[in-house]
C-alpha cells in the first residue's frame, strides 16, 4: 500500500504541528492581553483611589 503523503515520510513527526496548535496560540495571546489590560486598568483605579484619598487628607 502506497502512503497518501510519500513527503511525510521525510519530516519528523516532531515538525508536524497540528492546525489546532496555532488556534491555541492566538487563543493564549488574547487572553494574556486581557488580562494584562485588566490589570492595568484595575492599577490605574487603585492609583487614581490613593490620590484622591491623599490629596481629602492634605487639605
């Protein structure tokens, strides 16, 4: 029996990345963005928060 793809043979199956994994990829890169700019606005809130707070008590 003939194997449907000869040039497979060639290639270790190491380099032979199923089509899913770059789905995975871009998945796992959105959600880091997510979170990185959730943290962010939340750091953003608690900095605006601690100068409010300083600046009542100042006066």
């Amino acid at each position: 029996m003939k194997p449907a793809r000869p040039q497979a043979e060639s290639i270790p199956s190491l380099l032979v990345y199923p089509a899913m994994t770059v789905d995975r990829l871009h998945t796992a890169e959105v959600q880091q963005d997510q979170m990185r700019r959730l943290h962010n606005a939340r750091a953003s809130q608690r900095a605006a928060r601690y100068d409010r707070i300083n600046r009542a008590s100042a006066l």
